[in-house]
C-alpha cells in the first residue's frame, strides 16, 4: 500500500495548512523533507518494516509520537536520548516546518518523520517495532457527532498494541474534559495494556523531562488542566 492509492485513503479531518510560510521557513521545510522524511514508497502491504533501519546509526530503542504540532516534544526528547530513535507523524505542514527547524538548529540526527496521516504508515511497521508511543494533546473532537473522528479508537488501539513491545509504553496527555474521559474509558476496556496510576498525583504531573509545548501552554493561560496517562503493554496479552 501507499499513501498514493486513492481507494486505501482514509478520510482525515484536520488541517494540512495554516499560514502561508516565510521565507525561512519554507527554507527549514524544504531542507528538512530533503533530508529527514520518509518515503512514501517505503510503505508495503506486508507489516515488515523496522524503523531503526530508517536511522543512522541504527537505534536501540525508537519511540513514535502520533501528531507532533510544532515538534518541541519529539526534539527535546530526541535531545536527551541520542541513543534512541524517534518517529514523528504529523500531517500539519506548518507544524512540518518547525520541527524542521528543531532538527537543523540542533543537529539531531535520529529523528525521522511522515508528515502524512500517521494510518497509512502504521500498517507496514513489523510487530513490537515500537518501544514507545506519545500522543499528545490531539484534537479533541468534543462534539459527540464528532467522535469518530478522535484518534483514540480500538481500531487505533489495536494496532498500537501490535506495534508496542511488551513492557513498551503508550503515554497519551490532554487537557479537554471529554478527551481525558474518552481516553481512559476507551483504555479501561483492554487487557493488553495496565494503567500506571496509582493515585491522582501521578496523572496530574507531566513525566520526568516534560518540555512542555505549545498547546499546553495555551491551556495553561485559559485555565485548562493537563493530564497524563502512562499505560505500559502487557505481557500476557
């Protein structure tokens, strides 16, 4: 499969524009898309591929982050652990291009990113490929007639559970009402993956070297409180 297969592609409700860019940054994006994005012609209908071959050198660990807005997140993570690779899926040109500026301006060289939606990718990934995931303050979607249009569905679900190693993690954050509760609800269901909580300070608390971003920061000033739920992959299941 590729993401050029008019009768594979999946209805995707967000943006791909905002703003037209500067001349800076449309510089950052092209350098950035040259160097650093995956190739839609790597996709396969066969789930066989490792993302530590995508990186130089190969990685230990690799994490992905489903929707990474403007990048700050995926490059300080990138940052702080140059040992591990880092796969980012954001379909939002703009946001591209900061992250784009993030990677140049700071020289990392393991990070990889699909600025297309992040479903066409997942399929062709090999199982337990993954020793991570964030999904981090996505759209919230909180009309009811909206809600499958949010990113956490058991469809979703199900293949990350696939692709998330056994003790691997899947830290999901946001600050809308309806999103926290549709995102435990829709957790709560599965045996394949256990919550870390064990008392309200440790979802009220961001993780250990949380560099924040942007959209936390706008909720921040209107008053919005954050949440963060850390579930690990089980064993068993």
């Amino acid at each position: 499969m590729t993401s050029s297969d008019p009768e594979k592609r999946l209805m995707f409700y967000g943006r791909r524009h905002g703003r037209r860019l500067r001349p800076q940054q449309s510089a950052f994006l092209e350098q950035g898309l040259a160097q650093f994005a995956l190739d839609p012609d790597l996709l396969t209908d066969a789930a066989d591929l490792d993302p530590r071959d995508w990186l130089r050198p190969a990685s230990g660990q690799v994490f992905l982050e489903i929707g990474f807005g403007g990048g700050e997140h995926l490059a300080a993570r990138a940052h702080e652990s140059p040992d591990c690779g880092f796969i980012g899926a954001e379909p939002f040109m703009n946001g591209v291009a900061r992250l784009c500026r993030h990677i140049i301006e700071g020289e990392l060289d393991n990070i990889r990113f699909w600025p297309e939606d992040v479903r066409l990718l997942l399929p062709s990934l090999k199982d337990h490929a993954l020793d991570g995931v964030f999904i981090l303050f996505p759209d919230p979607w909180p009309k009811s007639r909206h809600q499958n249009r949010r990113i956490i569905q058991p469809q979703m679900l199900d293949v990350l559970a696939r692709l998330i190693r056994p003790g691997g993690s899947l830290l999901l954050a946001s600050d809308d009402p309806t999103a926290k509760t549709w995102m435990l609800e829709a957790m709560m269901r599965r045996d394949d993956f256990h919550w870390t909580a064990r008392s309200a300070e440790d979802w009220r608390q961001p993780p250990p070297g949380w560099p924040g971003t942007r959209y936390m920061a706008k909720a921040d000033r209107v008053g919005r409180k954050s949440a963060w739920f850390t579930f690990i992959r089980s064993d068993h299941a």
